[in-house]
C-alpha cells in the first residue's frame, strides 16, 4: 500500500467514528496551498477540523507526534480560509485522530477532541 491509500484507511475510519457520534461530515480534503485538512465536521453548530494521521503498526514517530507546531499553524491558516468562505460564523476546533494499522485492519485508534486551539501557536 502507499502512503494515499493509507492515509484514505485512517481517514474513512475516522469519518465514520464521527459519524457515530452524531457528527456531520461537511467537507473532506479540503486542499489549500501546501496541504489540506482531512476531515471538516459539524456537530452542534461547532466544527471540527480534524487531522488524521494514519501510521502502520510499530512506526517510529506515532500519529501525534507528527502534528508538531508547524502542522499545527498550517492546519490554523487552513482552517482560516475555510472560515472565509462560508455563510454562517462558526465557533471550531481542532482535533487529532491518530489510526494505527496492521495490513489494511485497525488495530489502535485514538481521538483526541480540542487537542490544540489557535491561541497555543
């Protein structure tokens, strides 16, 4: 497997946790210059912007490591211009799911909700 098709594994599981939570999936993969946010969910007229990271079992550097503070102020802009765009004003935040995987089954998963605000960066 590459690294798209990896990343799509932890991502749809992801989308549907979400979903079981009563969370509406609004956009995924919206892309801006230099990256893209994975999953933009609504739920309680909050949203969530949520970056997945999908690793395979025994990785050196685990899903949350690899949201460091230059991601973190990347995901912030991404989620900025989103923002611009919409209609409606939105409280959000940001969230961390970090998917593990043995072949193409999930063996660990853990979300993390509000795991950084834009006033920490």
């Amino acid at each position: 497997m590459n690294s798209r098709e990896i990343g799509n594994i932890g991502e749809d599981f992801t989308a549907e946790f979400l979903e079981k939570k009563g969370c509406e999936i609004i956009e995924r993969n919206f892309t801006v210059k230099g990256g893209e946010i994975d999953i933009i969910a609504l739920k309680g007229g909050l949203i969530h912007f949520v970056e997945v990271k999908t690793r395979k079992k025994n990785s050196l550097l685990s899903g949350e490591q690899a949201v460091n503070s230059a991601k973190k102020r990347f995901l912030i802009r991404a989620a900025e211009r989103w923002l611009s765009k919409q209609e409606n004003e939105y409280n959000c935040v940001f969230d961390v799911a970090s998917v593990e995987l043995d072949g193409e089954t999930v063996t660990d998963f853990r979300y993390y909700q509000r795991a950084f605000t834009a006033s920490e960066i």
